[in-house]
C-alpha cells in the first residue's frame, strides 16, 4: 500500500464512522437473517453479515496481543535489563486496530449518497453488545429475540441439515443433549443482550420475531425510524415485500416445510408443538423464568 491508498482507506474509515453504524445479533435461529434481509432492503440501509468481528477475529487478535506481550516482556529481562524500546502493545493500540479493521470491512459494500446506516448481523454478537458499543459509542444493538423453544426446534433442524441426523430424533439421548445445548445458548444470547439493554437504553433496540412475524410492517417501521431512517408506508410494505418468506425461500408459503432448507417453515409455535416432554422439561430447568419474563409462556 502505497502513501495514497493508505490515505484514502484512512479517509474511507473516517467516512464509514460519520454514518449509523448497526449491529444485529441474537441467538442463532432467532430470526436474525430475515431481520437482516428487512434492513438491507431499505435504500437508506445497508446491513451484511456475518463478520464475526467479536467472536472470531477479535477473540484471535486479542490473544496474538498476548503472545506478543509475553514475548517483549522477554527481550526486555533478557536482553534490556527492564528499560525496552517499546512499551507493551496496549487496549488503545486493539482497539484502534478493531475499530479500523470492522469499519473497512462495513466498507466493502458500494455506498452511496443515500446511504445512512451500515451495518453487520452476526448472531453471537449477542453475547459481546459491550464490545461493539465500547467500539462505536454511537452504535445501535438491534437483538431479536424468538421464543427459545421454537429457537431449539429450528437448532434442531439446522443440526439435521448440517448432518446430525440423531438431532431431531427425539427417541435417542443425542437430541436430549442437543435439546440442552441449545437452550442453554438460547438463555445465555438473550440475557447477556438485555442486561446491555437496560444499562444503555438509547444503544438498543429489541424486536420480537413473533411481533415481525405478526405486524411486519409495524414492527420493521420502529426499527427504521429507531435507525433515523425514512419510515413511509409505501416504502415500508415494500421492503417486506421483498424481504418475504415466500421471496427469500424461492416461492414457498409460510408453513410448507423443508428440511433441508435454511429458512425451514417461517412460522411461530414450533416448540411447544414439536418438542416432547422430556426435552420440554430440560428446557424449563434452564430458562422457564426467563421464558416468562419474555411472557413465553407454556399453552
């Protein structure tokens, strides 16, 4: 990289930091791809995914900084008597690098004039809202969250899609431990989520797939005004339109079920249908509070 394109990325980053910067999270099935979908069809929005900017290269680089540190902190016994040339690779020098390297990577897309908001939807994010906001103090955390036993239903499933034929058995002890597995990640996703919520009112924003699946229009519509952006209904009821079950699953109804497909049937209730007792009872023992604080409650 030459002087210039150093220049212009430090410029592009700048740019990236004065728009709206977004981050969608919730637990895996939760709906967070269909939200994405709502978002990015806006004119005034973009929203990709997945990064994994938390989860994944942040956890990486975090631990390179270590290892880096550790090895200064030998050269400087060893070989500088306690008086180095350089000082330990410290939060700020992360954080700018983070900072840097998310608002590049938001930058990929073609932006233009009209454009306010950017943003990345990466389910496990949930579980890092601090991370982002410490990052982008000006941030909004948009969580969706979903009843967490149809949230283990469409796990299940996912699973069975990736391979686990056992998971959706619920004659064998490996859909038992899947059961267990996903609603615990389900409980941790949420609460990590609205604990952010309540300390930083303003940064979060929470929507419930049963409300967008009920009164998309309506619920999308906060979602866009919360974002700053243009809320007209024509414009609205277009953007669900085209952010449809039917139109992301390639023509399917809601409810004409494929197993093997990622969005599987597009409908509320599956967990209290589909799950028997036993995995309905692990279930409870993890998060029957936090079902009903949710008002999640058994029919």
């Amino acid at each position: 990289m030459d002087n210039q394109q150093y220049w212009e990325q430090a410029e592009a980053i700048r740019a990236i930091r004065e728009k709206q910067i977004f981050f969608v999270m919730g637990a895996p099935k939760s709906g967070t791809t269909w939200l994405q979908r709502l978002l990015d069809a806006h004119p005034e929005i973009l929203c990709s995914g997945e990064g994994h900017f938390a989860d994944t290269f942040a956890a990486r680089l975090s631990k390179l900084f270590e290892e880096y540190n550790n090895q200064q902190g030998i050269v400087r016994r060893q070989v500088y008597d306690d008086k180095p040339y350089y000082k330990p690779a410290s939060n700020q020098t992360f954080n700018f690098l983070m900072i840097s390297f998310i608002s590049m990577m938001l930058g990929q897309r073609d932006i233009g004039p009209e454009i306010k908001c950017i943003g990345d939807k990466t389910p496990r994010s949930a579980l890092y809202p601090e991370f982002f906001y410490r990052s982008f103090p000006n941030c909004k955390l948009i969580h969706i969250i979903r009843d967490g036993r149809d949230v283990v239903v469409s796990q299940l499933h996912h699973a069975y899609r990736a391979g686990y034929l056992k998971a959706i058995d619920p004659a064998t002890p490996d859909h038992l431990d899947f059961v267990e597995r996903y609603i615990n990640m389900w409980a941790s996703n949420v609460e990590k989520a609205r604990d952010f919520g309540k300390m930083h009112p303003d940064a979060y924003v929470e929507v419930r797939y049963e409300d967008l699946h009920g009164q998309p229009n309506d619920e999308i519509k906060r979602v866009y005004r919360r974002l700053g952006c243009d809320a007209d209904d024509r414009m609205v009821a277009d953007c669900v339109e085209r952010a449809s079950f039917e139109k992301l699953s390639g023509g399917r109804k809601k409810g004409d079920e494929d197993k093997k497909a990622f969005l599987r049937r597009g409908m509320v209730g599956d967990g209290l249908k589909d799950l028997k007792e036993e995995a309905l009872g692990i279930i409870d023992q993890r998060a029957k509070k936090l079902l009903g604080s949710l008002n999640y409650h058994s029919a």
